[in-house]
C-alpha cells in the first residue's frame, strides 16, 4: 500500500473529496487498474435480494482462500459494504494525490463514497454525470495496489451506474447476478442479464437466494417453496446456475454485527462454499479447496 512514507500520507478533508460533485477529471488512455488481476461484478434487477450482502461475502470468502482483495461499493445512494463490514467509521487517507482504500480486514481494501459523507443520514443527491464521475474517480484515483480480485457490489437495476461500471472496465471478467425464488425477482432479473449481454458483460452465473431457510433451533436447512424456479431462469439464458442459499437468521445477525458469514461456520457459510468455487471456476479455472 505504499505505507513507508507517512511524511507524504495526510487524511483527507471533505472539502477535497467534494471535488467528485463537479466532472470526472480527463485522462489519457491507459490500462484501466493495471494492479487488479480479476474483476467481478455483483449485481441484481431489483432490491432487497441481499446482493451487497453476497458481494461481501465473496469478497471476504476470496480473502479466506488466502487471495488479495478488493471491494468498490458502486451504489453511490445506498452504500451498505460498510456497514455489512462493521467499518463505518474508518477515515480514509491520501497518498502522493491518490486515495489509498479502507483496509477493514487484512488483505480486504474497501471504498465506499459512505466514507466521503459527513453526516451518515445526508442523502446523496446527484444526476448521472455526478455518480459518473465519483465512480470514475473510485476506479481511477484510488490506489488499489496489486490485488487478486476487485469485487464491485452495484445498485439494483440496470442505471447509471451498472452501465457507468460496465463503460469504466470494459475488461471486468464478468457478473455474478444475484436473486430470489419470487417470480417478481426473477422477471427483474432477466432484465439484468439482458442488460449484461447488450453492454458485452459476461454472466459468470445466477445466486438464487433465500430459497429455502434454515430453522433457528436446530440449525438445520430445509427446502422452501420457491423450487426451481431461479434454475429454470438459468437455463432459459443458457448461463451458470451457481446454487441456491437458504434464509438463515444467522445471516441477519450477521449483517447486524459487520462480520460476513462466511468467516463462521454454519448452513449458510457450507452453502456458500460451493457458490464461490463456482466463481472461482468461471473466472480463472481455479476450483480451491
């Protein structure tokens, strides 16, 4: 991270990270995050599907398999990595011009524009040009280093940011679309694959989550009534059905500490393990153990 020089290290002051309200600052052409081996994006077709909540998890997952990490919360609205991390209180720095991430776990670097808002309740209230150019600036002018994976967890949708991500990394390794067993879900998440396939984003796979649940007695998973209906999806789009995850209480709670499930055990961390395999797979071959 370039720590070796803290006479060139300073914290950065809202009034210089509130240059990102005005235009993205124009370079010449060049490699875009030339440190970053894999890029993956996390996206779904509508809210309240715990899709931050997955892109936390692969992160924190990658970062159990000993790889270097990267985590971009590109939902300029409603940032909740921090939170699903428990880092909201972290202050970013600034090094030689350039941000340097939150580091909220050895080998996980975070940014989030959470961390550029002084008042945690303020809304962030710009058009699409703004969040064009904030996202620009999280891309461009922040020093991820060499890292393994850069995981960037979008807003629901198919906006201004999905599509300003998909313009931004025109290399990005692909998506990972996550959604639920509801039919209302699934006709939201097929737009997202459309999405995906007009802006030349490769579909690393489909996450049906929240199909079935986890008793909070005995701890044991059981099927729900969702059925197949996220696989047929999958098929219909000829695309990787990665496997399904359970509703699990512990999964809430977790979210409520900032500790990622799948740094515990559990039904919902021994169902992730194969999901993230898979990812691991459709990136780059690997399949850890």
């Amino acid at each position: 991270m370039g720590m070796s020089h803290p006479a060139r290290m300073r914290r950065i002051h809202m009034d210089e990270i509130k240059v990102m309200n005005g235009p993205a600052k124009q370079h010449g052409k060049k490699e875009v995050l030339p440190g970053v081996k894999h890029k993956i994006v996390v996206m779904s077709g509508k809210g309240g599907v715990g899709k931050s909540t997955v892109a936390v998890n692969i992160a924190a997952g990658l970062v159990r398999r000993g790889f270097s990490v990267g985590l971009l919360d590109a939902d300029i609205h409603g940032p909740s990595v921090p939170r699903l991390l428990g880092a909201t209180e972290e202050r970013l720095m600034m090094e030689n011009g350039r941000v340097l991430p939150a580091e909220v776990l050895p080998g996980l670097r975070v940014i989030s524009i959470a961390y550029f808002v002084e008042e945690k309740d303020a809304p962030v209230v710009w058009r699409g040009p703004v969040k064009m150019g904030a996202l620009k600036q999280f891309i461009e002018d922040v020093e991820w280093g060499e890292i393994d994976y850069l995981v960037i967890d979008l807003p629901p949708g198919t906006g201004d940011e999905p599509l300003s991500i998909a313009q931004l990394i025109p290399d990005a390794d692909g998506a990972v679309v996550v959604t639920t067993p509801q039919d209302i879900a699934l006709t939201s998440v097929r737009k997202s694959i459309r999405f995906a396939t007009l802006v030349g984003l490769k579909v690393l796979g489909l996450v049906d989550n929240m199909n079935g649940f986890v008793c909070p007695h005995c701890g044991e998973a059981a099927e729900g009534l969702g059925g197949s209906l996220a696989f047929q999806a999958a098929m219909e789009y000829n695309i990787p059905y990665l496997g399904k995850m359970p509703l699990d209480p512990r999964v809430a709670k977790s979210a409520e500490d900032g500790r990622p499930f799948i740094l515990d055990d559990g039904a919902s961390a021994e169902a992730f393990g194969p999901i993230l395999d898979s990812i691991l797979e459709k990136v780059n071959g690997i399949r850890s153990e």
